[in-house]
C-alpha cells in the first residue's frame, strides 16, 4: 500500500511540472511572435538607410569616418556576448559561451568582454573571462531604448581608443529548431553596397557628406545592434519553446509509465487481498 | 496628389507616421529646411529637435533625435534615432527627464558621459517642445 502511495505522489509531482513546462513553452512561443512582429517592425528602416547608405558610397569616394577608419594597431579587442536571460532552453546558452571560448582563444589578443543577458552568472565567473560590463536589464522582447544604450556603450569604447576591435557573438537564428553561433566584427565597420545600384543622381548633401557619414553611421551601427539582439532573442525563444516541448512530452511518457506500475501495483495489492480471504476461508472449512 | 509629399518617419522600433503632407519644417545640423514637392534629391543629418508637417491643412508635430533625412521624387523618409508623435508624448515624463539630465550635467560626476547627458537633455527638450506646440 506504501508503495500505491508514493506512486501516486509521484505522479502527481510529475503532472506539476508538465504543468510548468506548457505553461513556460506557451510564453516562449508568445515571446517569439513579438520579436518576430518587431524584426519585422524594423525592416522598411533598415531597407531605407541601406538605400541612404548605398546612395552615400555611390556618391563620393575616400569617405572619412571616425567608426570606419581601423586603428593602426590591434592591441585590444572588445568581444560581445549576447546570452539569453535565464536557462531552461537547451543547449542555447552553454553552446554560445563554449564558442566564445573558442574564438577568444583563437584571437589570442589582449581581450575585454561585454555580457548581454542575465544568464548565467555564475557560470561566467568560473570561467575566467575577463567581463567588463554586463547588460543584465535587457527585457525579453527588446525595444530601441535598450539596443541604444548598448549601442552608445560599445561605439565609446572603440572611439575613445580602449578598444581598437569589436566583435559581436551570438546565435543566429536559422529555423525555430537551428541557431548557428556567429561572430561578426562591429567596429570598425564596413558598410557593404547592396547589389542594386543608386539612382544616378545628383543628391545634395546637407552639411556635407562626411557628416552626413556620421548620421548614417551611427543609424547603421544602432541598427546593427537592435537587429542582432532580436535575432539572438528569436533563437533564445525558439530554444526554449523546442527544450519546453520535450520536456512537456517527456513528463507524458513518464506519467503513462507511472501510470502502469500504479496499475500493477494496485493489480497486485488486489491479488494478496484475495489469496489472503480464500486462504483464510478454506483454513476454516478444515477446522469444521 | 500633385503637390504633396509621401511623409515618412521610420525609426527601429517601426514607423512613426506615414502620411501625404504638403509641407515639411525638419531640423537639421545646420538649421532647419523646409521642404515642398518637388525639391531636388537631398540627404542631410538630422539633429534633435521638433519636426512640423502639414497634412490636410492641419499642422503635426514630432520630436525627433538625429537620424538621416532623405528627399527622393516626392518621397521625403526621416531614418531617426528616436521618434515620438506630439500626441504621445507624455509631457510630466518629458520635464522629468529634463530635470534628470540638467542634474546629472550639473552634477559632472567622472562616470557620466557628458555628452550622452548633454544629448538626453536636448531630447527632452524637444519632446517638450513638441508637446507645446501641438497644445498651443
């Protein structure tokens, strides 16, 4: 009887978390529809500056820019991790941090890094990178205020000489069942010009074009980090929405499991019972 | 349709107003510039400040903060860094955020970045501004 007992607390634990893990997988797909919407928010933006962009390039050439000029030598570089805000979602996080390791290592440089996300204190701290700031307060689905502050905060680091590289690493988000680690360099930059070309005409340039640069770069790079930190959110949500489902389905086949031995359990409680009340009565029988 | 100008502002976060204006006051680093259709195709760097359009008659106003304006065949695309609509700009927000960033520059305290202050200040000068002029 013990036995059905434990059985069925068990069980019932089981259903808890099967509870939790629906619960947390139907937020993580919410999670993903929102920065999905916002992804799409942003694309005639981005569309547009590339066309401001394209128009800039096309028009003059030995542009001068404070963020696209490299420095002479690369002494120190700046390493930006973007992690999810907290785990539960498979190997999304410990798969970035370990190809981190690996791109550090093999950049072998003097080396400074900036965390985005909250996950995983701890963990860092053990591993012996060298953090220099943490951007802990970015919400799940992030908004423009939050890209900008990290934005503004990387740009002074690279203008103000501390840091003559920057790169950005992050899970880029294929499907909702692949994200490919990534490393992109930030700083200094170098705008690509998109395949079609300008309109061939003669566009005034108000001031002048090198601070015309300045606007568009400073778009181009704000740009750049809202659209990796929503790439790597979608991945993050989309990680935790495949871990959540396996878990969910997981805990279904352990409570069908569960399920049985309660039903042998009782089977068997049932049998004793039984043999005991047939053995009781036939040994009356004999003492008549 | 003729003299009317396809209105634009687009900021990260999506678009901000899109509408067929017939005039446009935009602020840029070296002053503002008026625009009517058919002006000649112009790129300019936008600083902070209020940008008035007229639509139907009507005047509307937004507060921007830097960015890059573009004026193309009648197609004029602000490409800000922030943008808000008059309408919703919450003014109480807007004055204590200014007071926020006049403290902090008063403050020169060494782990501020003054000229993150300085731009913050503008920003919300311009909200305010904004605000006033739709409510004038």
């Amino acid at each position: 009887m013990a036995n059905m007992r434990a059985i069925r607390t068990r069980i019932k634990s089981v259903k808890n978390t099967e509870q939790i893990t629906k619960a947390m997988k139907m937020v993580a797909v919410s999670k993903l529809r929102r920065t999905q919407s916002s992804m799409q928010a942003m694309r005639p933006f981005s569309e547009k500056s590339q066309e401001v962009m394209d128009t800039l390039l096309s028009a003059s050439s030995g542009l001068d820019n404070r963020f696209i000029k490299p420095h002479k030598e690369v002494k120190k570089v700046c390493y930006v991790l973007f992690l999810g805000n907290r785990g539960l979602c498979g190997a999304y996080n410990s798969s970035i941090l370990h190809y981190a390791n690996s791109v550090i290592k093999q950049g072998g440089k003097d080396y400074g890094l900036v965390v985005c996300g909250r996950w995983g204190k701890d963990v860092l701290a053990n591993s012996r990178l060298n953090v220099i700031k943490t951007f802990a307060e970015l919400s799940d689905t992030p908004n423009i205020d939050e890209a900008l502050e990290v934005a503004d905060y990387l740009k002074g680091l690279f203008t103000s000489g501390e840091y003559d590289e920057v790169h950005l690493i992050y899970q880029h988000y294929v499907t909702a069942l692949r994200q490919d680690a990534t490393c992109v360099q930030y700083l200094p930059a170098a705008p690509e010009k998109s395949e079609n070309q300008g309109h061939g005409r003669i566009f005034i340039f108000e001031p002048d074009t090198n601070s015309v640069l300045e606007s568009v770069m400073q778009l181009y790079l704000n740009n750049k980090i809202m659209s990796v930190l929503l790439d790597s959110k979608c991945g993050e949500h989309s990680a935790r929405m495949t871990a959540m489902t396996a878990a969910a389905d997981s805990t279904k086949s352990l409570i069908s499991e569960l399920d049985l031995k309660l039903n042998r359990a009782r089977q068997a409680a049932i049998t004793t019972e039984i043999s005991e009340i047939v053995g009781g009565a036939s040994a009356l029988k004999k003492k008549k | 349709m003729a003299d009317k100008i396809h209105f634009q502002i687009a900021t990260a976060d999506g678009v901000v107003c899109d509408s067929m204006a017939s005039y446009a006051l935009i602020p840029l680093s070296d002053g503002d510039v008026g625009v009517l259709s058919d002006h000649a195709p112009m790129i300019g760097a936008l600083k902070e400040g209020v940008v008035r359009y007229v639509c139907e008659g009507e005047d509307h106003f937004a507060a921007i903060s830097g960015g890059v304006l573009s004026v193309v065949d009648n197609e004029v695309i602000l490409l800000a860094r922030t943008a808000e609509r008059a309408e919703s700009i919450d003014l109480a927000r807007a004055q204590a955020s200014e007071r926020r960033a006049r403290q902090r520059i008063e403050a020169h305290a060494a782990n501020t970045d003054m000229k993150r202050a300085e731009l913050s200040l503008q920003r919300a000068i311009a909200r305010e501004k904004a605000y006033t002029m739709l409510h004038k």
